[in-house]
C-alpha cells in the first residue's frame, strides 16, 4: 500500500496550457476567430493555472473567488477554425488581494504569437461582495509561482496603454 505524498504544485515559468482547438462556430464573418473568443482560450487557460495556485473551479465552493478587475488584449495574428494553441501564464505580481497576470496565446504547431492578454484579478468573498485577502494557501503558491516567474522577462507589452501613435 502507497503512503499519500501531499506534493506542492511545481511552477514552471512560464506555466503553459494544454493544448486547445479553435472551435468552427467561433469563427466570423470576416473568417477568422471572432475577438470574444480569444478570452474564452485565456479564459480557459487561467483556470489551469489558478488550479495550481488552489483558486481554481472547486474553490468557488467554498464561498471565495476570483474577479476580473481589468483586461488589454492585443490581437496580432489571426487564427482559424481547428488551429491548435496553448497560452502562457506569467505571474507578474500578486498582493494581499490582487493578482497581476500576462499571457500569450500562440499556435501550438507554428509557434507564433497570435494574442496576449495583460489581467488584474482581485480575490472576493462571494457573499460578502467584496475583496479580501488570499488564504494563507493560495498565498504561498502565489509566491512560489511569483519567484519561479522572477526569472523570466517582463514582457515588452505589459503595462501597455492604448494610445493613438505618437501621441503619447
């Protein structure tokens, strides 16, 4: 008989997804994937990597969540019906309350950069409506996630604004 390990998640850097198919009624009238849609594989990505952090689907459960506060998304290649792709997760910084992401979405085969996704997400007691700080759990993995991403490079476009060029 085995003896149960509880193992701590490992956190590479940067967390990637599994693979994923760009679905054909997620495709639009100028025959690309529609720009909805591009979130629901970002989407679908983080709720890979909160799982690992411990904030993932079954959490929701316990009366905690987490919130979308913010978004930019930049689309730089299209996609098709049943291109595959895998996005990346970058923790770039986390508080009490609050987690500050990057991801990239890429065809999984070619290798290209297709989107990325800069997020702020705050952690909410459900029924009390408001944000709260992170378990002491979910804390520590933040920061073994945060120090196994310290290694990477900030990404070019994070912190980005949306600007009309050279107007600064």
């Amino acid at each position: 008989m085995l003896d149960r390990i509880d193992l701590e998640p490992l956190f590479f850097a940067p967390f990637v997804s599994s693979v994923m198919r760009v679905e054909p009624g997620w495709i639009d009238y100028n025959g690309h994937l529609n720009m909805a849609y591009y979130n629901v594989l970002f989407d679908r990505a983080v709720d890979e990597a909160f799982e690992l952090i411990g904030c993932g689907a079954h959490y929701a459960k316990t009366g905690f969540s987490t919130f979308t506060a913010e978004v930019h998304v930049r689309y730089l290649r299209e996609l098709h019906a049943g291109d595959p792709v895998r996005v990346t997760f970058q923790l770039l910084d986390y508080d009490a309350k609050r987690m500050h992401y990057f991801e990239q979405l890429f065809h999984a085969s070619e290798g290209w950069v297709s989107a990325t996704s800069e997020n702020m997400s705050l952690h909410v007691d459900m029924a009390a409506g408001k944000t709260v700080p992170f378990p002491s759990e979910i804390a520590r993995c933040l920061g073994r996630m945060k120090s196994s991403h310290a290694a990477l490079p900030r990404p070019e476009a994070a912190g980005r604004r949306i600007a009309m060029p050279g107007k600064g």
